[in-house]
C-alpha cells in the first residue's frame, strides 16, 4: 500500500504547484473560448452553405462537438512528453533509477495530478462561459453522459501514455522536438480536436481507427454525441490503454537497459 | 569479513565507444563500418568495507571514480567481476536494494525541479513510507547542521549550489540508509557550505554509524570525515589504507626550508652529501630540501644543517596528501 501513497504523493505535489501557479490558466480560459468561436464559425459558414447535415452531424451537433472537444483537451492536456526529455537531457534519467519508484507510474501520477488541476481551475472555467454563448447540447442520455465522463479519463490515459512513449524515446534520441510537433498535430488534426473526424473520406476514417489519436477526442465526444455508442467506445479507449501501456512498459525496459548496461 | 557491507572483486566496467574517422571520407566509412574501442573505465577493483567505515574515493579526473560510484549504486551493470552491497547485487535486485542506500551527485540533482524542497522530502517520505514523527525528527536534525530553514519553502530550481547540495543530501538521507555513496559533494561550494556538510557526514558516520563513500577532488574532505582512503588510477585501484598510511607509504616530499643568507647549495650539499640529499636555492638567501622520512630522520638532518651553516630560519613541511596524491598520480603517468 505504501506505493500506491506514493504515486499519490506525485499526483499531490503537482496538484500543489499547479494552484500556486494558477494564473496560468487565466490566459487559457480566454483562448479556449477564442478557438471554439472560431471553429464555431467555420462550421456556421459550411452549413451556410448549404448541407443540414455533414458527416451525419446536424449544425446544433457540429458546435456542441467543437465545444466539447475543446472542453476535453483543456483537461487531458500535458506536458510530459517535454518533461521526460528534460530529464533525459540534463542527465537527471538515471536519478530516478535511484528512487524506489517506477519512473513511467510516477510520471503518469503527476500527469493525473495535474489532469484533476486542469479540470476544477481550468476546464469548468473555460467550459461555463462557452456554454453560455454557444448552444451547447446535453449528452444524448444518461448513459452517454457517464460513458463520456469515463471516456474523459481513458482519453486521459491514452494521452499520456503516448507522450511517455515519446518522452522516453529520448534516451535513444535525445532530441524529441520534432517527434513532439508531429505528435501534437496528430493529436488534435488526427483525434478529431480541429474537425469530427466523421468529415473526413470514408477510407481516412477507417485507416484512423488503427491509430491511438481518434481515441483520446473523436471517440469520447461522439459517445457524449451519442453517435457511437458508450460500451463499444469505452472498450475501444480501453484497448488501446493496455496497448499503450505494454508499449511504454518495453520501451521504458529497454530504456533502462540502454541506460544502466551500455552506460547512457 | 563478516560484517562487511561491500564485496567487490574484480569489479570491472568497459565501455565500447565507437571511434570516429576523420574528414568527410572517414565519416562515410564510419557510416558503413563503424569502428569501436573499448575503455577500461574501471579495471580488476577489489575491495571489502565494514559496516560503519567513512571511505574517501580518490583519483585524477576520468579516472573511474564516478563509474564505480554508479556500479555501487545500482544505476550502471559491471562489465566483469563481482559485486554485492548489503547482500544485494545492485543493478539485478536495483528496485529492492534502492530503497536501503542514499546516494548524492554533487552535480546533479534528485529534488524534483519544480517543488519546493519541502515538497520532495514530503514526497519521499510518502516513498520510503516514513513515519511522520520520524520525518519531523529527521528534518530537525537536518534543519540544526545544514540549516535547511527557509530553502524548504523554495523551488528547487531557484537554489544556489550551496543550498541545493545541502537539500539534496538531506533528500539522500532522509529515509536513514545504512550507507550513502556521495559523488563529489563538496564540489564548487564555499568554505562555509563545506564545512557544514562535513559536520554533517561526520556526525551521520560517527554518531549513526551511517557507512560512508565518498568521491573528492578535496582533501579537506578526506582529513574531515575519511577514515580510510581508496585512490583509483586510470581505472585501477593503486593504493587502500588510511590517510596517515598513504602519507607514509609515500613518505617523499616532506620539506625542509632554511633561511640562510651566508650559506651556498655547494656547502649544503656537501653536509649532507652522506644522507643524498641535494638542495635547491627557492630564493635569494632561502634553501630546500625534500626528503624521505622512511630513511631519513627528521631530527638528524635539521641537527646536520644547523651546525654545517647558520640559520635565521627554519621550516618542516610535511607532504600533504595533496603531494602524496600528486606524487602518486604522476608515478602512474610516467609508468
């Protein structure tokens, strides 16, 4: 049991310097709320155009999604990716071996730390003005609003695993700068952050169902959409959280052993 | 030994570097057929070390110090030989053996970079699963000799040197380890900073009992906390004993400096030309001589110069372990 209080205790520590550096987020909550005027204007304009329904979403829906997405990432969003490669580059890697502790857990609990942070001071704040002015859509039902809540955290999850993935490839390349780029593009362009990834050409959307991204956005919102339904989401979100973790669990070995028997 | 903590024999760490060809030809053929030597980082090192002993780790620059630090801490795999700490193999049982030594690099960092110091030992004690009473006792102990007091409120990354080593080895020990490995913990820091942290090693090994190792470059290091000294060379272990031994073992060096005015190198010389010393003139008027105080005693050459010329001044100098080490270093760049 002492473990488990230890991971807490990363998950506190973070949550603890997160509240004593919140005006932080102050700028956050504002251009949250710009992206989704803005994406709330584009749709406007491709439904002004013409069709009542693209990629089997009505207009109402269209904004409700752009705002919930938005909304989901202002949570699930992390740095750790970034965090890791520090870690690496200042040498500081091979300390945390020194620590009774697994490295990946520890990092994944500061994220959850900082996860919990982001949704009481940055998300609800960001979330209630948005649904003032835009009109947001209730999930569909009860079961869509739990399955999403639950989604959230799973998107969480995936979100996480695959920064440590991309943080700890930096012990074999130590630069991960432009892995970052590309990851963050992915996440929001291929998760279905900037457009529902039902817009996308048929064969776009079945290739994306074989990558992690569409998991941590597309798949939560369309279950609070009620587009897909919560228990064939959820289990899709959960493959790919053990996937993921299996991924990061081999990767993290060879890590150490690159670390530990070839010296760095 | 029974009760000795650390076994290493034969230790041993090679590193396989690639080697690099030059010109823009060579790094083509590097690229096809990469080239690689081996370093012999640490070469063949043994040693025991009882439980309770203060252990100074010396040796020149590269010379296999931190590597053997990094073997004994379980962060780096010995290449050959053996190695057991507190009945652990340190790299195959790292997990589990982490938990019961401390280690300090005085170059980096363990405190996690964003918290305040307070927070990381917070944050360790929920680690270690350390009674909170027993955390408040620590911290108070820590607190009287390296007085920690207002750098707990602060943010790692907004520390001096000085006040980062000193949370740093508080951090090390806070879950009181029978044996902490301290890489060059008083490097770079004031006189002051040393002395604390000296204070504080010595009482931790003298009154706890805590087993002490520690690399330095400074020998106020070793007079202050070492009761033995092991000194590497070129990856290799050339001298295991105490201060005092080392100093004697390698008793050249010591010094004898007379003022006098009257006196010429040629009339020395030649009072002591039986003992087969040669002096030097440093300075206008002012003599030296450096002798061996196995073969030559100190009170029969001081009686022979005083009574071949006359002397204004006298000074005996005794090797400092610097000389010792300095002597002991260029014997091995010269072999």
């Amino acid at each position: 049991m002492p473990d488990v209080l230890a991971y807490w205790g990363f998950a506190r520590a973070r949550l603890a310097d997160l509240l004593a550096n919140r005006a932080r987020f102050l700028a956050g909550i504002a251009s949250y709320f710009i992206y989704v005027t803005v994406y709330a204007g584009i749709f406007r304009a491709i439904y002004a155009a013409g069709p009542d329904e693209v990629g089997g979403l009505r207009l109402q829906e269209a904004l409700t999604y752009v705002a919930v997405a938005w909304v989901l990432r202002s949570m699930y969003t992390n740095g750790i990716d970034r965090e890791v490669t520090q870690d690496v580059r200042r040498g500081d890697i091979a300390l945390a071996l020194l620590r009774p502790v697994d490295y990946p857990a520890s990092r994944l609990a500061t994220a959850a730390g900082e996860a919990l942070t982001r949704a009481l001071i940055f998300t609800l704040p960001a979330a209630l003005p948005i649904a003032l002015v835009y009109p947001v859509q209730p999930p569909a039902s009860l079961a869509s609003a739990l399955g999403f809540l639950l989604g959230a955290v799973l998107a969480f999850g995936i979100y996480s695993l695959v920064n440590l993935l991309v943080g700890i490839s930096a012990v074999f390349t130590e630069h991960t700068v432009g892995i970052q780029r590309a990851k963050n593009g992915m996440m929001d362009l291929l998760g279905g952050v900037l457009l529902p990834l039902s817009f996308f050409p048929a064969w776009a959307q079945d290739a994306l169902w074989l990558l992690p991204f569409q998991a941590v956005t597309y798949t939560p919102v369309s279950i609070y959409l009620g587009t897909l339904p919560a228990p064939l989401g959820l289990g899709v979100q959960a493959l790919w959280v053990a996937v993921l973790a299996l991924l990061v669990r081999l990767l993290w070995r060879r890590a150490v052993n690159h670390l530990t028997i070839q010296g760095g | 030994m029974a009760d000795a903590i650390i076994h290493a024999e034969q230790l041993s760490r090679a590193f396989r570097l690639p080697t690099r060809r030059e010109g823009l030809a060579g790094a083509f053929r590097d690229l096809l057929n990469p080239g690689y030597r081996t370093i012999h980082a640490v070469r063949d090192v043994s040693f025991t070390v009882p439980r309770g002993q203060s252990i100074a780790y010396l040796g020149p620059n590269g010379a296999g110090k931190s590597t053997t630090v990094k073997m004994l801490a379980g962060i780096l795999k010995p290449t050959g030989g053996d190695l057991t700490v507190l009945g652990y193999h340190p790299h195959q049982e790292r997990r589990e053996y982490v938990r019961n030594i401390g280690v300090v690099f005085g170059q980096r960092s363990t405190l996690w970079y964003d918290l305040a110091v307070i927070e990381s030992l917070r944050l360790l004690q929920r680690v270690y699963a350390i009674p909170e009473i027993t955390f408040r006792q620590r911290l108070a102990r820590f607190d009287e000799v390296l007085g920690l007091g207002k750098l707990l409120a602060t943010p790692a990354r907004k520390l001096s040197l000085g006040q980062r080593v000193r949370a740093d080895i508080a951090a090390a020990l806070l879950h009181d380890p029978p044996i902490v490995f301290l890489d060059e913990p008083t490097i770079g820091l004031d006189v002051a900073v040393k002395a604390r942290i000296r204070d504080f090693l010595r009482h931790t090994n003298r009154e706890l009992g805590t087993t002490l190792l520690l690399t330095t470059h400074d020998l106020g290091d070793v007079e202050a906390i070492a009761e033995r000294v092991l000194v590497i060379d070129r990856g290799e272990l050339v001298f295991d004993g105490t201060p005092r031994s080392l100093r004697e073992e390698l008793g050249r060096g010591d010094r004898l400096t007379i003022v006098a005015p009257q006196a010429s190198t040629a009339a020395l010389d030649a009072a002591t030309a039986d003992l087969g010393l040669t002096w030097d003139e440093v300075a206008e008027g002012k003599f030296q001589t450096v002798y061996d105080t196995r073969t030559i005693a100190t009170a029969a050459l001081v009686q022979r110069t005083l009574t071949a010329v006359s002397v204004e001044d006298l000074e005996l100098r005794e090797a400092s372990i610097e000389d010792v080490l300095r002597e002991l270093y260029e014997r091995s760049e010269r072999a």
